[in-house]
C-alpha cells in the first residue's frame, strides 16, 4: 500500500478525537457516548490491522515507517518533533493496545451500564488509548515521555473514577506521585541523553552508543530503569499497584494488567541499544525483575481481595518481562512475547473477576466466594483457560512465554544465572500456588456468600449496581457484552503462545528491532522446561491441600508472620508512610513555621525597630518654639564650625 | 515616522482606566462594559504588534525615541523585540479575562454599608475604580515592556505599585476566615507589606540607575548596552557588580526570589483572585523580564559573576515554594507558594545562560501567566461560591460542580506541567538548558516535579473528591461568563502545548541577541565535543 | 583700638540676644531679645562699611531696620491677639506644634 | 569726618567705645534677665541709644539718627504700649520650665558666641580704608544717591512691605463684634442665674488706714477678701495685702473697746459692733 505512514497519525487520532468529544460533549451524548467510544477505538484497531498486514507485505528492512507530523519545540539544538515510528515493535503493542482495548470498550458497555457517568468512563477509557498509542509510537524519547505521562493522567482519572471514595481519590493520587517519581527518571535520562548526544530521537540516540562513555550509559540506562519501575510496578515503586484496583475492574484489566504496566518493558526494549553497552545496568534491570517477581508473586499469595491478588501476580508477571529484558538480546523477544500472552490472559482473568464481582453485589472477598462454576459456566470456563494459561501449563500461551524466560534466565551464565534462573522457577511454583488458590477459593468448594453490605457503610461498593443491602447474593451469568470479550480473550490466552513459537515466528518478527541471539543454559532446554512443570505441579498440588481439601474459612485466620506482612504489601506502605508521609509533613509543618516567624520576621523586626526608633525621636518634638530655637542656634553653630574647619584645612 | 504602535498600545488602557474612573456612580454596568471594550481593543493593537513584528528582522522594532528630560538624557524610547512581544500579548490577553473575571468583585463594596454614608454615595464608585485601577495598571505594565530607556522603565516600574497598593488593600476577598474588620486589618497588611517590600526594591534599584547615569552618561539602554559590546565603556568590575546587584534586588523582589518572597503569599491571599492573578501572572513578569532585559545586557560580566548563587536561590525557591505549598491550608496562598517554585524555576532559566535555558523562561512566563490565571480564577469561582478560602471546607465538588472541578483540574495538572499542556514545553527547556551547565541544579530541580504533583493533586483531592460536604452541596455548576474566562485559557493551554512553535520563533532571536550579549555559547554535546 | 571691636561688641550682642530668645518665655521679652540681635546685626554692618570704605553696608542695615519695623509691627499684632485669645503671652502656651 | 579712615582709631574713640560698649552690654544682658518686661523695654532703649552712638561714630549719621527716632523713639515705645496692654502675666517669671532648656541655651549660646568670635578673629580685618571718601558729599547723600539708584527696587518693595505690614497688623488685631453688647439688665440676669454674688462686689478699702483701691477689704472674721480688689490689679499681682500690725491695730482696739465697756458692767452685745463704729469714725 502506497504511504501508509499517513495512516499512523489516525491511530492516535481517532480515541483522541472520541476523548475530546466524550469529555466536552456534555450530558446530550450520555445516551449514545459509550457506543462513540467503542467505536473509535475498535476503528482504530482496524487501522492497526490495516498497517499490520501492510508490514507483513513488506520485506524485513522496510518495514519500519516513519510519519513526521510537525516540530513540536525547536529551540536552537533542541529538537522535538512530533512524529511517529511505527516498526514490528510498536506494531505488536499497537494491535495489543487497541484489541484488547476494543474488547475492554465492549465489557464496559455491560459492565458500568448502571453508572451515570459512563459517557466520562469511555472518554477517558479513548484518552488512555490515544496517550498509550503515542507512547509506542513516538520516535523520540520527549514524545515517549508525552505518552508517558498521557497514560499516567488517564490512569489517575480512571482509577479515581469513584472519587466519592476517598479511597479511590486517595489511591489515584498515590498512583500518580508514585508515577512521578518514575517519570523524574525518563526527564533526567533525556537531559542526559541531549547533553550526551544533543539529540533525543531513537535513531541517533540508539546509534551513537558507541561514542561516549560507559559510565554515561549506565547513569541513563539506570534513569531508564527508574522510570521503568514507577510504570510498571516495580520494587521499590511497586506500592500503588495494588491500590489502583479501587478503580473499576475493566480498567484494571485494561490499564493495570495488559497494557499501561508493561510500558516499562517497552522502555527498557526499545532502549536496548544503551543497555546492551552497559551491562550494570542491565544486570539491575534483571535484579529488579527477579525481586520484584517474587515480591508480587509473595503479596499475590496472601490477598484475599480477588482483584489485589490478581494485581500482585500482575505484578510478578510484569516482573518476568523485566527479568527478561535485563538479559539483553536473549531475553527482549521473550519479554515482548510474555507481554502480549500476559495480556490477553492477565485482561481475561481480571474480566472474568469482574464478572465474578458482578454476579456477587460486588464482593471482592474471595472468602466470600465458593462453588460459583455451577452458577456463572462461561466465566467459570474463560477464567479457568486464563489461569492455566497463566500459571504456564503446557500448551497454553503463558507456558510457551514463560518458560523461554526461564531458560534465557539460565542461560545468563555464571552465578548470576544459576540465582536469576532460580528465582524465575521458583516464581513459575508460586504463581501456580496462588493462582490455583484464587481459583479453588472462587469457584470451588461450598458457598460462602454473605448478604450485601450497605453501600453507605462499606465505601468499597461500586455504585452504580444496584445493591439491596442485607440480601443475599445471586449470582448469575453475566450479559453477552461482558462474556464475549471474556471469551476471545480466552481464545488469545490459549492459541496465543504457540501460535507465536510456530518456529520463532515471533522472534524473527521482532528480530530488526532487537537483535536476538539464542542463549544456551548449562542444562538442556529439556530439563529447564520440564523442572518447570514439576514446580508449577508442586506448587499446584501445595495449593489444593490448602483450600481444596479443607473449607476456607470465611474469616481469614492470623497467619504466619509472613503471610500477614504479605498481607500489607510486605509493609511497604507502613514504610513508605512512615518515612516520607511522616517526615514529609513535619518538613513542611516546620517550614511554613519558620517562613511565617524567620525569613517574615526579620523582616517585621526591622519595621518594628524602625517604629520603636521614631517613636523615641518623636519625643523631639514637644512643640516649645524655644527648644526648636536651641535646635536651630546648636545648627547654626555647627555649620559655622564645619565653615571655620573648612577654611582651615 | 509611522504610527507610533507601542504607544498607542498603552496609552489605550490608560485613555480607558481615566474614562471608566469617570463613568457616573450610578452606571456600574456601563463602567464594567467600557473596560471589556478597553481591554479588548488593547489585545487587538497587542495582535498588531505581534503581526508586525519580523522575528528576522532588528533586535528592537517598532522602535520611538523622543526627548523627554533633556538634562538628564533621559529619552521617552520605545522598543520590543520578541520576549517583549509575547510579554505584551500575554498581558494583553490575560486583562479581558481578569476583568470578566471580577466582574462583580467590586458591586458588593458599592452596595454594602462599609461604603460610606448615603450622603457621599453620589461620589461612591468603587467599581469604577475597581476596573480603571486594572486598566491603569495593564498601561503601565505595557509600557514597561516597551520602555528601552532605563529611567523611563524605573518610573514605570514604581508607578505601577500605586494602582497595585488600591487594589490589593481596597478591593480584598470577601470570602475570609474571620469578621470584617480582622480581614481588612489582614488587607492592609498584606498591601502595605506588598508596598514596603517593593518600594525598598525600587529604591535600591534608583540608586543603581543614578549609578549607571554617572557612569555610563545616559540612560539608553540600547546606546549603553552598543558601548559595552564595543568596548567603549568600560566599567570597574566592583561598580558593575554593585549596580548588577541593584538592579537584581529590585526585580528579585518583584519576581520574587527566595528570601524575598514573603509578601506574595499574603498579597494573593488576602486580594481577589482577579487581581492576585494581576499580580502574579503579569506585574511579577515585570521583574523576570527586568532580569532578561537589563541585568544581562548592561552587566554581563556581573551576571555570569552572580549567577552561581542566583542559581542556588533559585533552586531553593523551587523546592522551598513547593514545600510549602504542601503544607498550606488556605488555596490561595497554596497557589501563591506554588507560583514561587514557578518563578523559581524561570531565574533559573535566566540564569542558565543556555539558550534552552532562556527561551524556556521565556515561555515560561507565557505559560506560566496563562495556568496561574486559569487555576487562579476558578479557585476564585469557587471560593465565591462557598465563602471560604480554606481547603478543609470543601469536599466532593467534583459531584455537584463537575466542570468546575474538571478546569480545576485541568488548572492544576497544567501547574504540575504535564505534557501536552503549555507549562511542560517551558519548564523542560529550562531542566534541559540547566543541566546543560549545571546538571546538580538541574537534577534538584525535577524533584521539583514530584512535588508540584504532590501539591497540586492534594489539593483536588481535598477540594473536589470524596464525599460531598453539606456546605457544597448547593453549589451551583460554572456559569457562562466563567466558562467564557476558563474556556479559552485552557484552550490556550492546550493549542501552546502542542504547538509552542509560533512562540518560540518569536522569542528565539531574541534570546541569540542576549546569549551574544553575555558573551556564551551553548555547551556543545559530549559526542560532538570528542569529536 | 582696632575698629574691629565693634565686631566683637556685635558678636556679643547677637549672642546676648540669642540666649534671651532661647530662656524667656515672655514672647514680648523673646521680641525684644529678636530686636536686640537684629541690632547686633546692624552694628556689624555698620562697622563693615566703614571698613570698606563704601556706604553698602550702611544701606543694608537701613533696610533691616525698614523690615524690623514692619515685623514688629505684625508681631506685636500677633503677640496681642494672641494673648487675647489665650490670656498669656507664653510662647510655651502656644505648643501645640507637636506630633 | 575723615579723622575716620584712619585704620587705628583715635583714642578718644576707644575711651568712648570701652565705656559704651560696656553700657550696650549690661544693657542687654539687663533685658534678657529683668522680671518685667518694662524694666527689659527700658533696657534695650538704653542699648539701643549707645548703638546710635556707636553709628555717629562710625559714620553713619543717617543711621544713627534714624537708630534713634525710629528704633528707640518708635518701636521701643510700640513695645511699651503692647506690655501695657498685655499687662503683666505669669510668663515673667524667669522660672524655667523645659526641662534641660538653660542648659542646651547656656551651651548652645556660648558655642555660638564662641564660634563667632573664634571666625572674626581668624578674618583678616586689619586693613581698614574708611568712609572719608564715601561721605565725602556727605553720608545722606550718599546714602540717597545709593537708594535710589543700585538699591530702589529694594527699597520699593520695602515700602510695599511696609504697608503690607501695617494692613496686616489692623487685620490681626481688628476683632469684629459678633454679638451685641451685653446691656446692664443681662449682667444682672446673669449673676441671679449663677447665684454667687447677687450683690455688686464689695468696696475695697475696708477698715483701711487709708481708703486705696488696691488693698483688699476685711471679712467680719479679719481674714482679706480678693474679690474687693479690682481684677485688672489683681490679674498683675499689685494687691498690697493687709499688713499685719494693721490687724494687731485692730485686735488692740477691739481690746480697749472691750476693757471700756466691761468696765461700765454692762451694756447689749449688740451695741458693741455700732460702738466699734464711732471709734472707726472718730
């Protein structure tokens, strides 16, 4: 197709033109604004398909467009332009973004059919699309950095979508501050990366690697990796995730599972040119993952919320991609490839919760659940695929990412393979443990339901569906609007990953962008994959002592210490409120105290002397002419005493 | 000689402030309606200077020069180049906005009884004055803009602190914690502090521009500024440095900079939002252009000098501003802090000696003006409609008042300088031009980001989410004439944060003339230096 | 003796004269002490011309005695209403120059 | 005339000069110490006529004359009147009541004079060419010629000031008479409406030795009454108070009156006072 480049600006175009309609609009599109939406965004994931089967008709080494719209801020050197560079790396995000994006529009259509403010929801549902377009297909890092913060505004409204919950608004707010600190990273690497190479586009960026020093890479690669961190919730940023599941559930299927989370992977892939030249900071961007894996897979165990213990994993899985990219050209492909399959099943399981919610007057308490298969079958079936998907059973789309993983992870060599490999195993067990748990405590077992609570004293109700409080749940099937996407998705998590390793179809795709060089662990393939499937069994049967032979009580029991540190996110917001809430509030008591007495006092102190002194001289002037005729004769003296010494000298 | 544009421009507003002083008593409405049409005819000559303005062309355009003082040299020149354009449109666009603004500030003072008895009622105009005092303040600020002769720019300078002392001290919110007499004790406070710290300023800086008359003979900045780059006029380094530090004082207190900052919080608390966004989005530019405009071309040597530790002042007013705006409890005064950080960050701009720098200041003082007026005036809306300035009083507006709480927000997320609004594009150019040569400053600075977010997003949180307050929960939604205010500033926003371009081209000579004058260049890239 | 006395004797005059405005509080006696000085004045001048040797000096003393006249004129007019308004001819009654 | 351009004067002068200088000096120290503003009139008259003197005798006969008509003729008698009508008041007493004024005017005063003194004598004033040629067509004319050449508009505005001042003199001291005078029956009204006094004052002079207006006349009980002294005497402080052997003189009488009628035993208590009567009168 003749320049189709001209076709990549609609991509961004067109949620953007629906965000801009729905959220100016006004009440007269409250009737018809979720269908704009849908459509808008579904239009845009056609464009993608169009340009998609356009790439396939291309040869490798044309495949990359570029489309320059304009130049944004040209200063002197600095220059920014707003242009786009769609290459097979931005296409798989592309088709990811607005399909998975197109099924969530639809979901939601069922899903806030209730909510009064649905137009507004599908507005900033378009806005996060068209913000998340623009990041994975800008082709320089300011642009990036729009994007960036795009989604984060996007993630911050929709989270806070509830804002007569405070603790949604409080949520959103921490979200946003935790995503700030990240972005300081991304700000500070671009001013490093324009004083380096005086430019911030990817092209010369990423060729010039070679021209400074290692030193310099590194700083920028770990500035990266920051802000890589605050995106995709990892340690030590990793704290909002879990509070952004106050948002609605298909946001955080949307944002907070498949797509916006893995804008770090993005980051660090595409970067991988700095990273490859230096290997500290590629070996921090591997630490991370492995810690932040098994932090989130640990939190993931203890949660009882449905949606918490499903944003933990999200949060170990998020942490394989990371692990992945931090192992260089072995791993980019592998880390891409987990994202795309993590986000059909991670955005099937989250819809399938949500569903689950729906059925149950919005209960999150997994406690709560139980023996629910009979009641609701297609969600039961699609969350079912999704979390054999996800804890990597064989077949299954997350076996074919994950286990590629492990093995890159190995292949690192040295001791740092033999740990990194480990940790990803050892993940690979406990996502089957608490995935299996997840599952046996929802839709096995014997009911546990209790009567709704009043939504007026339990905030945590999502408004909009309607709750009787004090009756009974009765759950049901969810309507087609919901259980269509529920179900493609399904289909996603399970063909998704074979398709993708039909002879490294993937990895040759993806092959241009991030060279790809095979890893070879110390042990064979084999063996790798097979010790997988013996932890992920071990972990599975662990699971199915716990809540499967024995009653889950409705009342979670005190647990070991572990488990209850697990419980408040392994203490990282007592310590985070501690340190820095804390301190920060008395830093700022104590100077607004000091600016009001100190830097304003001393001022007021000199006008206050100023009077005292005056007042003191006023006392001069007590009216007697005859004391002003001493003042005058003293004066007249004086001057003809200054005129003598005058004449003297 | 064609037609004197420049000052035609201010003279405008100042024909305007006289007539609208004289409008009857009775004719509040008529008075209000002749200032819009002032202030709208001055941004329409505002629009013809800026069309006819070549960025390519001279340095100074539009140029006037008349004799005024003979003895002295003193001359009535005029002259802009293109910082001083966008200084002039923005103040030019800002004045119909603030007026409609405070469009019924100034009623309740002429219908309430602290006006004085029906005796005198016939002469008792506040609205009036109300609006001439704005119209009279615009004039100067322009002509301050204009002014190329440096004892003119001084008497401008002083002289807009009149109209600025009555409207802070005569026309305060009525929305206070506290009885009437407590909030007009607060006023006068806050005026005369205003006044005091601003004339002491201002007296420093005569002495220094007496200085510069005895050293340099007169008082043309462009003649003084040729004689300095020729060479012909040579200066002492320490009598540079001392005049530099005149001159600087003066505007440091106008920005205001760190220590220097104390008045501004109480002037924007205790005056009405329109006029606390006079204050801080147009006579505070006065002093950064000041620095651009004097301090760097009559004293180069003395700036590179100085700049280091106008650097770190800078900086602490970024993250000291920003503190304590986390800590305040009155919105205004939050706004107020927050505005220090900003004006932080534009010295530092200045100061960087980039040309990312500068221009990023630049636009800086555009953008800035532009947010602080949005986020400002729907504050105002706001706490008209509540009575009350502090944040604890409100709570879930965005439930009753959704497009109120929505341009709030987006007010707020452009003083967070978030991509794709206008503040991003200056506050970045200024972080990259400073880490350019400074790159400790610069990295301090972005923390500076964190904490805008911090101060900002608490405060929607506290004021618009959450469970709706029984006192708000009347609360009607914006009304046309807001939407009218608010609308096209968020417009602008947006349109300068896509596209700055226009912008930039305009300031961008303009800043290559002042790097020359200073005598720097932009660092060259690490891989083109190696190379 | 040397002419120069006189100037002397004028010097003594004035500051005789001067004291008296500065410690009487009779604004009669404080006029006379005025006159008194501005006769010292005179002296000097008078002596001065004869000096140079030109009568300049002798024209000037003339015509402070024109304009002592008229000041005592109005200020004895002043000194009478005064004291009809306020029944004393205290110059420290009339304090009322004060802050 | 022209013994006058000598440089060092002659002897006689001098003899002159030391003894009225002397005078001129007592003179005005006199005015500014004398309680009375007349004796400090009369004193500065005395100084004044010794500068006339001083005048002649350097030359300047005009001004010495003019010295003396107008200065001690005019205004010393201008004074005099403006003391007479002032009268007398508490202002004279050279009681100091600033605090720290005598001293501040004491130092401040000498320092000038000292100054003064100290800048004359550092002045080279030792050549003295004297008015033998300037008065040669004598000194009127010469002062004329002067006047009404080099100096007439001086002297013009001198005359406009002059009128000025006289003008200005009858405003400041013209009063207009707002209200009517008050008529006799409006006094008397008055006193019955204040009630002290319905009766007119008492007579001065009382049982006094002779019958002068400024002693003050005796209550029955022998203590003086002011009111019987007129307010303008009073006002300056002229009571002469009732000396005391005058009231012994009285007690003693009383005495005799008492040993006189006791000794015809008896007699009505109420003569007694008629009895003190005919002894007054005798």
């Amino acid at each position: 197709m003749e320049n189709a480049e001209n076709l990549i600006a609609l991509l961004v175009a067109a949620p953007l033109l629906g965000a801009a309609v729905l959220l100016c609009g006004g009440r007269r599109l409250d009737r018809a604004g979720h269908w704009l939406g849908t459509v808008l965004a579904a239009a845009s994931f056609v464009i993608g398909a169009v340009l998609f089967f356009d790439m396939l008709g291309r040869g490798a080494e044309e495949r990359t467009l570029r489309q320059h719209l304009f130049s944004w801020v040209p200063v002197e050197s600095f220059q920014a332009d707003v242009a786009f560079q769609l290459d097979q790396l931005s296409m798989t995000f592309v088709l990811l973004i607005t399909g998975v994006g197109t099924l969530i529009h639809v979901y939601s259509i069922g899903y806030m059919a209730h909510d009064e403010r649905r137009r507004r929801f599908f507005g900033y549902l378009n806005l996060f699309l068209a913000a998340m377009l623009l990041l994975v297909l800008a082709d320089n890092y300011l642009l990036l950095y729009f994007g960036w913060e795009g989604v984060g505004l996007a993630s911050f409204l929709l989270i806070g979508f509830w804002q007569h919950k405070p603790s949604a608004a409080t949520a959103a707010k921490k979200a946003f501050l935790v995503n700030r600190v990240g972005d300081m990273g991304l700000s500070i690497a671009i001013m490093l990366m324009f004083t380096t190479f005086g430019t911030f586009a990817f092209g010369p960026v990423l060729a010039a690697t070679g021209e400074t020093s290692e030193g310099m890479l590194t700083a920028i690669g770990l500035m990266l990796l920051l802000a890589a961190c605050g995106k995709s919730a990892q340690v030590p940023l990793q704290s909002w995730l879990g509070d952004a599941m106050e948002g609605p559930t298909p946001v955080s299927a949307l944002i907070h599972a498949a797509t916006m989370v893995t804008a770090g992977v993005y980051l660090i892939t595409r970067s991988g040119a700095i990273f490859n030249a230096a290997p500290d900071a590629q070996l921090a961007v591997a630490v991370v993952g492995a810690v932040t894996l098994l932090f989130g897979a640990i939190v993931g165990c203890a949660k009882d919320d449905i949606k918490k213990a499903l944003a933990g994993s999200t949060m170990s899985q998020i942490g394989y991609m990371i692990l992945a990219a931090g192992l260089g050209p072995v791993g980019y492909a592998f880390a891409i490839m987990h994202l795309v399959t993590h986000g059909f099943f991670k955005a099937g399981l989250f819809l399938g919760a949500g569903s689950v919610m729906h059925g149950m007057n919005d209960e999150v308490d997994m406690r709560k659940y139980g023996g629910l298969r009979k009641y609701m079958p297609v969600t039961f079936v699609t969350f079912g695929l999704g979390y054999l998907a996800i804890i990597g059973f064989p077949g299954l789309s997350g076996f074919w990412s994950k286990d590629k993983i492990i093995e890159a992870a190995f292949a690192k060599g040295g001791t740092e393979g033999w740990i990194l490999g480990g940790v990803a195993l050892l993940g690979a067990g406990i996502t089957a443990y608490y995935m299996t748990r997840v599952m046996l405590m929802t839709f096995f077992g014997e009911k546990r339901w209790q009567p709704a609570p009043d939504p007026d004293t339990a905030p945590s109700v999502e408004p909009g569906i309607e709750v009787h409080p004090g009756e009974m749940p009765h759950p049901h099937e969810s309507p087609r609007s919901m259980t269509i996407p529920m179900i493609l998705l399904a289909f996603g998590s399970v063909f998704a990953g074979a398709l993708f390793s039909l002879n490294g179809a993937f990895v040759n795709w993806l092959r241009p962008v991030t060279d790809f060089e095979h890893g070879h662990p110390p042990v064979s393939a084999a063996t790798v994959t097979v010790s997988t499937v013996v932890v992920l069994l071990i972990g599975v049967g662990i699971a199915y002592a716990q809540y499967g032979r024995r009653p889950v009580p409705v009342v979670a029991p005190r647990g070991s210490l572990l488990t209850r540190a697990a419980r408040r996110d392994l203490l990282q917001d007592d310590f985070n409120h501690i340190v820095l809430v804390r301190g920060g509030e008395h830093l700022t008591r104590s100077l607004v105290y000091l600016d009001h007495t100190l830097v304003d006092g001393v001022v007021n102190g000199t006008a206050a002397s100023v009077g005292g002194l005056s007042g003191r001289l006023r006392k001069l002037q007590n009216g007697f002419a005859r004391s002003y005729a001493v003042s005058m004769l003293g004066g007249t003296a004086v001057l003809i005493a200054a005129t003598l010494l005058m004449r003297g000298v | 000689m064609s037609f004197p544009l420049l000052t035609a421009t201010a003279a405008l507003p100042a024909v305007g402030a006289i007539l609208t002083a004289a409008v009857p008593a009775t004719r509040r409405t008529a008075a209000k309606w002749l200032a819009l049409a002032v202030s709208l005819g001055t941004l329409v000559l505002a629009a013809l200077v800026a069309i006819r303005f070549e960025p390519g062309g001279d340095r100074y355009q539009l140029t006037e020069s008349h004799a005024w003082i003979k003895d002295f040299g003193v001359r009535y020149e005029l002259g802009v180049d293109g910082i001083g354009v966008a200084l002039i449109a923005l103040t030019a666009l800002l004045i119909p906005f603030i007026i409609l603004a405070g469009w019924h500030d100034a009623d309740s003072l002429a219908v309430s009884d602290s006006g004085p008895a029906a005796g005198h009622a016939k002469r008792w105009r506040p609205t009036q004055g109300f609006f001439a005092l704005i119209l009279m303040v615009e004039a100067m600020v322009i002509l301050s803009f204009e002014a190329t002769d440096v004892f003119l720019f001084y008497i401008l300078f002083e002289a807009m602190l009149i109209p600025m002392y009555f409207l802070i001290g005569g026309f305060g919110d009525r929305a206070h914690a506290g009885t009437d007499e407590n909030a007009a004790a607060q006023r006068s406070y806050a005026a005369v502090k205003f006044l005091l710290y601003n004339l002491v300023g201002g007296l420093i800086m005569l002495a220094a521009v007496i200085g510069l008359y005895v050293v340099a003979g007169n008082f043309s900045l462009t003649e003084i500024a040729e004689a300095r780059a020729s060479g012909q006029l040579e200066m002492a380094t320490n009598t540079e440095r001392l005049l530099f530090l005149g001159f600087f004082f003066a505007f440091a207190v106008k920005a205001p900079l760190w220590p220097l900052h104390t008045w501004l919080p109480n002037a924007m608390g205790e005056a009405t939002a329109p006029v606390a966004v006079l204050i801080t989005a147009v006579v505070d530019k006065v002093g950064t252009f000041a620095m651009l405009r004097f301090c760097l071309q009559l004293f180069p040597e003395a700036s590179k000098w100085a700049t280091p530790a106008i650097i770190v002042l800078a900086l602490i007013s970024i993250v000291y501003g920003a503190l304590l705006a986390v800590g305040q409890r009155d919105i205004k005064r939050l706004i107020a802090y927050a505005s220090i950080s900003h004006f932080g960050f534009i010295i530092m701009g200045i100061f960087a000696m980039t040309s990312q720098g500068q221009s990023g200041a630049t636009l800086y003082m555009v953008n800035h003006g532009l947010s602080t007026a949005a986020l400002m005036l729907v504050a105002g809306f706001l706490i008209s409609r509540r009575g009350s300035r502090l944040i604890a009083d409100y709570g879930g507006v965005q439930k009753v008042a959704p497009v109120l709480a929505g341009t709030f927000l987006v007010g707020g997320l452009a003083t967070l300088s978030l991509p794709g609004l206008a503040p991003f594009v200056s506050e970045f150019l200024v972080l990259v031009g400073t880490f350019a040569r400074y790159p400790v400053a610069g990295i301090i600075a972005t923390f500076g980001i964190v904490l805008a977010a911090l101060y900002t997003l608490v405060l929607y949180q506290r004021t618009m989410t959450g469970p709706v307050k029984p006192e708000v929960r009347a609360m009607p939604d914006l009304r046309v004439r807001e939407l009218v205010v608010v609308g096209p500033l968020i417009a602008l926003l947006l349109f300068l944060g896509v596209y700055p371009k226009p912008l930039t081209e305009i300031v961008e000579p303009a800043v290559r003339h002042t790097m020359s004058d200073v005598q720097q260049k932009d660092p060259k890239p690490e891989v083109e230096a190696a190379k | 003796m040397n002419p120069v006395n006189y100037l002397y004797l004028a010097a003594l005059l004035f500051t005789i004269g001067a004291a008296g405005v500065l410690i009487r509080r009779n604004a009669i006696v404080v006029f006379m002490c005025v006159e008194l000085m501005l006769n010292a004045c005179n002296l000097a001048f008078v002596a001065f011309s004869r000096m140079h040797g030109n009568l300049d000096g002798q024209i000037i003393a003339f015509f402070t005695m024109v304009v002592a006249a008229a000041e005592v004129v109005v200020g004895l007019a002043i000194i009478v209403s005064l004291f009809r308004s306020r029944h004393s001819a205290s110059v420290d009654d009339a304090s009322l120059m004060k802050l | 005339m022209n013994t006058l351009a000598a440089t060092a004067t002659s002897t006689g002068e001098a003899v002159q000069f030391w003894i009225l200088g002397t005078i001129a000096v007592i003179g005005a120290l006199c005015t500014i110490l004398m309680k009375k503003a007349v004796h400090s009139a009369l004193c500065l008259a005395g100084t004044m006529i010794v500068l006339a003197v001083f005048y002649l005798a350097n030359g300047a006969y005009f001004l010495g004359v003019v010295q003396i008509v107008v200065y001690t003729g005019a205004i010393m008698m201008l004074f005099l009147f403006v003391v007479m009508l002032v009268g007398v008041t508490a202002a004279d007493s050279l009681k100091e009541t600033i605090k720290g004024q005598r001293w501040l005017a004491a130092a401040c005063g000498l320092g000038f004079g000292i100054l003064l003194v100290a800048g004359i004598s550092r002045a080279s004033l030792d050549t003295f060419n004297g008015l033998g040629t300037a008065n040669a067509g004598g000194n009127v004319e010469g002062l004329a010629a002067l006047i009404f050449s080099k100096y007439v508009f001086a002297f013009e505005i001198t005359g406009a000031l002059l009128i000025t001042a006289a003008v200005g003199a009858m405003v400041l001291t013209h009063r207009e008479r707002t209200e009517p005078a008050r008529t006799q029956r409006e006094l008397a009204e008055q006193r019955v409406r204040e009630g002290t006094h319905l009766p007119p004052l008492p007579a001065p002079g009382v049982y006094a030795r002779h019958n002068a207006v400024d002693i003050p006349g005796l209550l029955p009980d022998g203590t003086p009454s002011e009111l019987t002294v007129s307010k303008t005497l009073r006002a300056r402080g002229q009571i002469r108070d009732v000396s005391s052997q005058a009231l012994e003189a009285v007690k003693a009488l009383e005495q005799r009156a008492e040993e006189r009628l006791g000794h015809q035993g008896t007699g009505p208590q109420a003569s007694r006072p008629q009895s003190r009567e005919e002894e007054n009168a005798q």
